[in-house]
C-alpha cells in the first residue's frame, strides 16, 4: 500500500521476510563450487538493486526526498534495539567510515542519538529517538519493529 491510505508501508508486502538457512539445496553449503557462489552474488546483487528501488520510490511517495535506504535502514535496525556503529556496519555489510557517514547525518537531523554503554564505558551506542520513531511510523514501518519502551538495550 504506496498510496497514501492510512500512512506509508514501505514494502506493502504481507508477513516477514524470511531468512535463509543453509540446507540441501542451498548452492552455499558445504564446499561450494565457485561458480555457484558467484552466481548466488550476482543474483544477490539484483535482489538488492530491486528492494532498494522499492524502497526509494516509497520513500518518494511518502515525501521523505532526504533520507537514502541505508539510512532507513539504520533507523530500522535501531527500532529493533539500540547498536554499536560497527555492529550496524557488520549487519549491512558496509565498512565503517560508511556507516559513520549515515550516522553522522542522522545524528544531526535529530532522528538517533548516541551514549555510553553502561560497561563499557570506552563503547558508544546509537539510540533511536522519539524523532525516529515517528518518521518510521510515518513510513509504516511494523509497529512490532518499532519499540515503544523508549529505553536503552
């Protein structure tokens, strides 16, 4: 539903995604033959391409025009619970100074804030603000994804 009823969902697709498990017919288990792995990284490569135009052109229809997918992403990944920016590098499979980049300009629209981890002190982790949230409601995001606790992990 990209059409404005009631909010934005972004994907408009029913259910969760579901999560690849290495099986039998997984071309990725056990000693994969190179071609196999390659192919399975180009057609990876396309999946990707696909959801981030979804994603792009819902960001588009709700008027959200200065936040990328990877942005989004990160305030997805928050609403789940608060991270470490190399955490959220792993995850996305980015390098950090690109993660750090994002995050950066998040931080300066208001929409995550940082802090010490209570232990470790020398950690930071990033936290979604009420600012986040909203936009991800706006967006449609799960209300399940996003929290509602308000606090830190």
């Amino acid at each position: 539903m990209l059409d404005g009823q009631k909010g934005c969902t972004m994907l408009g697709l029913p259910g969760r995604p579901s999560v690849p498990t290495a099986g039998p017919a997984d071309p990725l288990a056990g000693s994969p033959d190179l071609t196999l792995v390659i192919a399975e990284l180009c057609k990876a490569q396309e999946h990707l391409d696909r959801v981030q135009g979804v994603v792009i052109t819902a960001l588009v229809r709700c008027g959200v025009l200065d936040l990328t997918p990877r942005q989004l992403a990160i305030l997805y990944l928050l609403s789940l619970q608060d991270q470490q920016p190399s955490k959220l590098s792993k995850v996305l499979f980015h390098r950090d100074k690109q993660i750090a980049h994002h995050v950066k300009q998040l931080l300066a629209r208001g929409l995550v804030e940082e802090y010490r981890h209570s232990v470790d002190r020398r950690a930071k982790l990033l936290h979604l603000t009420p600012r986040g949230l909203e936009l991800l409601r706006r967006l449609g995001i799960a209300e399940g994804a996003a929290r509602t606790d308000g606090g830190a992990a």
